[in-house]
C-alpha cells in the first residue's frame, strides 16, 4: 500500500465504502460482503475518512478507527485505506477523481446505506459523483422508504438498475445505481458510542 492506496491490479472491479468507521463494527463487514456479492465486485475497499463534512462532531483519532478496521478485517478482498488523509480530499467527488485519476484502469463503484441515499442531494457535488461512478444502495430495514423517494434517486432514476440485474453494476458505465434491500444486522457506530463501549 502506497499513499494510503491499496494495490488495484488492472481490469479489477473495486466497491468503494466510504465513511468515518467510527468505530468500524459487524455490521461494516457484512454489507460489504453483501456488495460483493450482490453487485458484482472483486474487492471493496474502506475509505476511513478524517471526518465527515455534514457532521459537528469529530470522530475518533484516524489511527485509532484504522487499527480497529484493521483487527476486525480478515478478508483478502476487503482492504482498509486512509487514502483520503494521503491526498487531501474532503468530500466524496475530489476522492472519486484521485482515484480515477491513479488507476484508469480500474472500475469503482460507490457504495451507500439508503439512509445516505436519502440525503444525498445535500452532498457536494452529487451529480458529479453519479456521472463518475456507478452506485450501490444497501437498504437496512428502516432506511428504505426515505432513499427510494430522496431526492436524488427520483432525479436519477432513469439511470436506476433494477435489482435482479444488480450483478451487472459493476460493470455499467455511469450513470447508474442499484437499490438492493438486505436483512441487515443490528450493529450500528452510533449505538456503540452511546452504550460507552467506544469512547
């Protein structure tokens, strides 16, 4: 690993899990495993974020949340990256370039919550991200509703996959999106901040 850069070999599909993994949990693993799965990907990679712009509250020392990410990981096709600390970037549109613009061979696919989805429209440069990158959607339930009817996904709905061909966005230039609905585990950062068991 180079600059916080996982080695990406040439032709590979890459699924993109940005967030601040404060503190990274089960919950991370498994819709990572189910984006594997689900849309096609030969590896995601965690972008563990010095912070995130649309929260007041700073997360966790960098190296403390990369350590934990790390000793909860054993995965040979999921890798752990502080990239975004390396090259500066603040939001999600300057990291997607960065990394375009370091492996133009390489396909990525952003990967979101439908609880992301849902605000989407409120992150810098959201069209931008759409017509870089394909996107995957994994819906908790709960989340649902509110994603499927943000803003963003009636904008963009032309470009959306319908989920029994969800193994073809890996491969799908952008734009396009996929919304898949998931069993999902209880685990949440929020709920292990406030049982103290991350502090």
């Amino acid at each position: 690993m180079q600059n916080g850069l996982p080695y990406a070999p040439r032709g590979r599909v890459v699924g993109l899990l940005g967030g601040s993994f404060d503190p990274p949990h089960s919950g991370h693993v498994h819709i990572t495993l189910e984006a594997m799965k689900r849309f096609g990907l030969d590896e995601v990679w965690w972008l563990v974020s010095p912070g995130n712009p649309l929260k007041d509250r700073g997360p966790a020392a960098l190296g403390r949340r990369m350590a934990a990410a790390r000793a909860l990981v054993d995965h040979p096709r999921i890798k752990i990256s502080d990239f975004e600390s390396h090259a500066g970037t603040r939001y999600t549109a300057e990291t997607i370039m960065a990394l375009q613009a370091l492996n133009p061979e390489t396909r990525f696919v952003w990967l979101m919550g439908a609880d992301n989805l849902a605000q989407f429209h409120r992150w810098k440069d959201w069209r931008e991200i759409m017509a870089r990158v394909p996107v995957g959607v994994l819906a908790r339930p709960g989340d649902r509703m509110a994603g499927r009817t943000g803003k963003a996904a009636q904008v963009m709905r032309p470009a959306r996959l319908h989920p029994r061909a969800s193994r073809l966005l890996g491969r799908s230039e952008a734009p396009a999106w996929c919304f898949v609905n998931l069993p999902m585990t209880d685990a949440s950062s929020t709920e292990i901040r406030a049982k103290g068991r991350w502090s």
